[in-house]
C-alpha cells in the first residue's frame, strides 16, 4: 500500500528538489535530492549496502524543514486562551477554512435565516466584530481564505453571504475553487497563523464539530503552513468577485 505522505519543503528556487517529507503514519523521513553515484564517492560511505540509495541534499534543507522534535507532542490550548490570541496578535492573523460545512454555524440562528430568506441581518456591533474592528483600525491584518466545492454546499454559500459582515470589519475575505486547492496541494486543514510564527490548528470530527485547537510553534511546521498561506492568497479571488461568478452559475 502507498505511504500517506506530507511535503514539509524545499530549498529549490523553482520548487523542485532536493525535497523533504513525511510519512504520516511512521513519521519517517523522506530525502528527495540527486543520487551520489560515484564510486569513489560511494566508497568513503560506511555501513553502505548493496540496494541503499545515497542522495544529496543541502545542510539548510535538513535545518529548515526537518522537525525538530522526535515525536510530535499536540500542545492543545482552550477557547478562552484561543480567544485571547485575537486580541494579543502584533501584526497578523490569517486563516484558511476547508471545509464543507461547520456544526456550529449551522446551530446560529443566521444559519437558519439565511437557508429560509437567503439573506442574513448581520450584528455588526457584537463580540467579535467590535474587536476586528479595533484590530484592523491599528493597522493589523486579518484575513481568510474559503475553500469552495463546484456546486457549494449550502454551508459554504452561507458563509459566501457572511464574507460581508468579515469585510465590514477589515478582514481581507477571499475564496477558492476546491479543485484549484488540490491543484495547489493545499493542505485539507484548518488553520490561523498569527504574526507568521504560531499556528493554531483545528481539529474536527465528521460531523463538523470541533474537537480540539492545537498550538505549533516549531519553525518547520510554521514554514509549511506559511507556504500554503502564501499560495492560497496569491490564487485566491476577492469574496465580491467570487460571489459574482457562483451566481452567474446558478
């Protein structure tokens, strides 16, 4: 059976190798990179057995993507203190949402408006929109990219109507075609990096709910999370936009 394997990164200016990833089940180590082959080279080898491959790879590739921890150790945090980080962030808070659909949008009584009216009356004064407010107003960024499926569920076309009230804020809403996503390799998570450093990963069952919110701040993991930021915002399209071309569909 193939290996579920993870791309962690490259130290190639095009994107090729030499690469890095892991294994997802064994966390072993793959090293992509180009073959030692010759002999002499291959004789100053010790413990080198006939059927072994020796590949090249540069010092910076191991340094920058290779964990540093020998077994991973989920540091998982509370809502109170992941509620914290929105008001303590220094400079930027980004997510990308991946999913079909959230449990705890569809227990908000918007939801239900919206799936019977089509539209929403947004709160723009409560909890959460008053603080992006202020945070957006001190020059702080905030932003996210939505996963969409060709046709959306209805969870992602509330959440299309609800990229307004985010705007209304400062939130730089943007979305993507799922397919595009897979296309890109992004990773089938969910995720905030505040300030480009720390990473709070959300964890969901099947259906929708949310289990647990963990905290990574080793710098690898950061880096691969960073990247994906870094892709889905340069292919993503401006909600307004988006909501254009899903109507002209419809």
């Amino acid at each position: 059976m193939a290996r579920r394997l993870r791309f962690l990164g490259t130290d190639s200016k095009n994107g090729g190798c030499p690469a890095l990833h892991e294994d997802l089940d064994s966390g072993d180590l793959i090293v992509q990179g180009a073959p030692l082959t010759d002999p002499g080279d291959l004789r100053l080898l010790q413990h080198f057995d006939d059927g072994e491959s020796a590949v090249v790879v540069s010092r910076e590739l191991l340094v920058d993507f290779g964990p540093k921890e020998i077994r991973r150790v989920p540091q998982l945090i509370g809502a109170d203190e992941f509620g914290r980080l929105f008001e303590t962030f220094e400079h930027s808070a980004w997510r990308l949402e991946t999913r079909r659909g959230y449990a705890s949008d569809r227990a908000d009584e918007t939801y239900r408006e919206f799936v019977e009216t089509g539209t929403v009356r947004w709160d723009l004064d409560d909890e959460w929109c008053t603080n992006m407010r202020t945070q957006t107003a001190a020059g702080k960024r905030v932003g996210r990219v939505r996963i969409v499926d060709s046709p959306p569920t209805t969870g992602q076309l509330y959440l299309l109507a609800n990229a307004e009230r985010n705007a209304a804020t400062g939130e730089d809403m943007r979305n993507l075609w799922r397919a595009d996503a897979e296309q890109l390799r992004l990773p089938a998570e969910d995720f905030w990096i505040f300030d480009a450093r720390l990473i709070a990963l959300l964890n969901f069952d099947d259906a929708d709910n949310l289990l647990d919110i963990e905290l990574i701040t080793e710098p690898a993991e950061v880096v691969r999370y960073s990247q994906a930021a870094v892709a889905a915002l340069h292919h993503a399209v401006p909600f307004d936009q988006f909501a254009a071309r899903v109507t002209a569909t419809e």
